[in-house]
C-alpha cells in the first residue's frame, strides 16, 4: 500500500514475490527512516490458519511509525493486509508440529532526496514465508553473551520502536556472541551499565524459587514484546507473581548463586520460550550451560504455544482467524 502526504493510503494491491524498484536517493537507503514487526500464522488442527494478537503488532507498529516520523496505518488496514494475503494460499503455513508462516510487514520512506527530513512518500509492504520449529530437537537452553562495551538503546532513543536501525546497532556485539558460542547478546541500560535491558531479539524474564517472575519494565528503551505481555498475563492466570520493575545485572548473579534465581528465560514472537542456561561475560560467567529447562518456563511455553495452536481454549480471545 502506497502513502504520500497528498494522497494517504492508497493503491492497495497484491504483486508476485520478487525485487523492489527503489530510485538509488530514496530516503531509506540513506537515513534508514523504516519500521517492521514480525507475527506468525497458525495452522490449527481443522485445517483453519489464525494469528495470534495481530491488534497489538499493528499498535506497536503506529508507535514505531510516529517515533520513526512515518505515517500511521490504520489498525484494521493492517490486519486486513494479513488475511489478504495468507488468503491466497493456506499451504503457506505448514502444519507439521510446532511450524508456522512467519509474517513481515514493514514500511519504507521512499521519497527521492538527499536532505534530512521526514519523507513524504512510504510504502507498507507484507511478505511471509514458512517457518519451521525454532527448537527442531525439541527445547534446547540457549547460552546468551553479555556485551561489555555496546548498548541497544538510550534514554530519548528508538529503542522502543521496532526499525531497522536498532538491529544494525546490534550487529557487531550479535557477531561477538556468536564467536563466544552463545546465540543471542544481552544489553545492559546505556546510562549506568547496570540493570537488564533485553537480548539482540527478546525479552528477558528471572524466575525466583517462589515461583515469582521478574521482568525489567520498559521505559523507552526496551520494546514491549507481546510474547512477554502475554506471558505476563498467563502467569498470573496460573497464580504466580509477577514483578516489573529495573533489575539489576547482579541480582541475577547473587541469586543464581544463593539458590534464590532457580529459571532464566528469554521470549520472543520466534522462539515463543528459550530457557537460558548460562550468561557468559568475557570476566565471568553465570549459571551452568548444561542446565535443563526449569518447570515454569516449560509450563508457560506449554500454555502459550497451546493457545496458538489451538490446542487450549483462547480465554483472552487472543486469536484472530485469516483463513
Ligand atoms: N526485543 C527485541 C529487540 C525483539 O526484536 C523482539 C522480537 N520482536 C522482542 C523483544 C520480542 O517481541 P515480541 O514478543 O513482540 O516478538
């Protein structure tokens, strides 16, 4: 769907899979002026495809839209674009366990110029593609790396939206997890490098003996991933606490090694549940990398991945049907 400040929303189509035509001075390419999100479709077992809090992904995307000065898409354009196009051919979402479509929507600034301003052209495209299981042999703990010398985001920054220029910053200490044998980088908060932000792709959670989760509580610079939401709200369906607040690097540790921490675990629309077994630092590290998963995080995972497979009955009416 094509936006320009005269005209708005308009020329809605669908086109074949294939390049983009941008002119070489178009205001993306320069100023990464660009939001996306990331949701998936379902196949439930009657053959039906659904998608789980699609609302709250087009919220998140107006609030990276007006952070990233681009133009609103309407909420129910933005579903819409979602049944169109997982309309065409349901055999895009596998129905194998624990597979699903994986669904990008996004937004460019594709205005022709070479100043710095907002521009006045955007086009809102959505592609999706068949994702198999994250954890193909069932659930694995991840070790996650603790990188010293980078932050994600500051206080007034765009942590909070979801655009391109985020992960760009998250590259090179991503790159660093990886030749640290760990698969995702944590960030620590810009200020003090002290309290716990979120990993390159997820939301973190401590989970204390009681059964209590602790979770860092966003404040500008983390984004307020639906997964931990959702998960939120589960919990406390399920009785447990839930504290949101800043937590600190150390808590984590000292609880580890008091026994007080019992589970650590990261979410994401992705991977849903990760256990983190371990948190590597270049100095030191946290936890035991061959721990299993803990009972909460399994219990929640269950709960969650059971909703949107429609194997548990939908109590907060999070699914909406696409096909
Ligand atoms: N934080 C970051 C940086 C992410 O990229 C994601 C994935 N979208 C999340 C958290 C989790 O968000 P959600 O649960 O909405 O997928």
């Amino acid at each position: 769907i094509d936006w320009t400040r005269e005209q708005g929303w308009h020329d809605a189509r669908i086109v074949p899979y294939g390049p983009l035509q941008l002119d070489p001075a178009a205001s993306v390419l320069h100023y990464a002026q660009e939001i996306f999100e990331g949701l998936k479709a379902y196949r439930h077992a009657d053959g039906s495809v659904w998608t789980f809090r699609p609302e709250a992904n087009a919220q998140r995307f107006q609030l990276s839209a007006r952070r990233l000065a681009l133009p609103e898409l309407p909420v129910d354009l933005f579903i819409e674009s979602l049944k169109q196009l997982i309309s065409i051919d349901k055999a895009w979402v596998p129905s194998a366990p624990e597979t699903s479509a994986y669904i990008r929507p996004f937004m460019i600034a594709n205005e022709s110029f070479l100043g710095v301003r907002a521009a006045e052209r955007a086009a809102y495209h959505v592609i999706v593609s068949p994702a198999g299981s994250y954890f193909a042999k069932g659930m694995q703990p991840i070790s996650i790396w603790l990188s010293s010398d980078f932050s994600r985001a500051g206080k007034g920054g765009t942590g909070e939206a979801k655009c391109g220029g985020n992960y760009a910053a998250s590259l090179l200490p991503q790159q660093e997890a990886y030749a640290n044998g760990c698969s995702q980088v944590l960030f620590l908060d810009a200020e003090e490098h002290t309290y716990l932000e979120e990993l390159g792709g997820m939301n973190i959670f401590l989970v204390r003996k009681d059964g209590t989760l602790i979770t860092p509580k966003p404040s500008g610079s983390i984004l307020k991933g639906i997964t931990r939401a959702s998960l939120i709200q589960l919990a406390k369906d399920m009785g447990l606490k839930v504290e949101e607040r800043r937590v600190a690097l150390q808590e984590w540790r000292d609880g580890i090694n008091s026994g007080e921490i019992t589970e650590v675990f990261a979410c994401g629309t992705a991977a849903v549940i990760a256990p983190i077994s371990a948190l590597k630092h270049k100095d030191f590290i946290v936890g035991d990398e061959n721990a299993p998963a803990g009972e909460v995080t399994v219990a929640l995972r269950n709960k969650l991945t059971g909703i949107q497979y429609g194997l548990e009955e939908d109590t907060h009416g999070w699914l909406t049907r696409l096909a």
